[in-house]
C-alpha cells in the first residue's frame, strides 16, 4: 500500500507544499512589514507582519499541509503549541532582522529575506516534531 492509499503524506511531499505556504504567508508578511515600516519602527512592523503569515500559515498547515495532525482531537492545545512555536520563530526573526539591520546596516528587506530562512527552517522543523 501506497503512502497516498494511507492517506499519509510523503515527507518530501509535505515539505513542498509547506514550502508554497509558506511562501504564501511570507508575501503577506512582507506586505504588512513594507507597509507598516513606514509609520511604525521596523522591529513592530516586522512582529505585525510576522503574526499576520503565521496565521495563515496555521490555517493552511492544519488544512492542506500536514495529513496527520496529532493534536487534532485538541485544537485549542494544538492551536497554543503551534503559537508557542511561533513566538519563539517570532524572537528568531527578530532577532535575525535586528542583527542585520543594526549591526550589519543590511536593507530592511533584505534582513527580513535572511530572517524568513531561519524561520521557516526552525517552524517547520519544530512543528512537524511537536505537532504533526
């Protein structure tokens, strides 16, 4: 029996489309970090930007990413994990983001492409283990 007969995704399958929803939570990110930055200081825009794709990023991840969720049956301790996850990719993009933009006078944006990489690699990895 195959993965897909099962149900169960294959992890370079699931890799791939948590990577296009990420991308996709990443535009929105970057959206509200652009705009924002304009009126409000750069590390407040970048936490915006970054709470507004990890809402996306939760509602795709638990309704096309991820087959086997093992906190279904709990969402609202699901939900809190994956939050949980989250600030601490949330401290790392910050951090990342503040790094390069004060210490190592990088663009705005291209501090944020830096952060986006360590995010994504640190949320996936911290979700797929604690979560899925």
């Amino acid at each position: 029996m195959s993965p897909a007969d099962t149900g169960e995704a294959t992890l370079p399958a699931e890799f791939a489309r948590y990577f296009l929803a990420s991308l996709g939570a990443l535009a929105l990110d970057v959206g509200i970090l652009w705009l924002a930055a304009h009126w409000l200081h750069y590390l407040i825009a970048a936490s915006l930007g970054f709470g507004a794709g990890a809402g996306a990023i939760y509602l795709l991840s638990t309704r096309w990413v991820f087959r086997r969720r093992k906190l279904a049956d709990r969402a609202p301790v699901e939900f809190s994990a994956f939050v949980a996850i989250g600030l601490a990719g949330l401290a790392l993009n910050d951090l990342v983001i503040y790094v390069a933009v004060d210490r190592f006078s990088l663009a705005l944006l291209a501090a944020k492409a830096l952060a986006a990489g360590a995010s994504f690699l640190f949320n996936y990895t911290a979700r797929k283990l604690a979560l899925f």
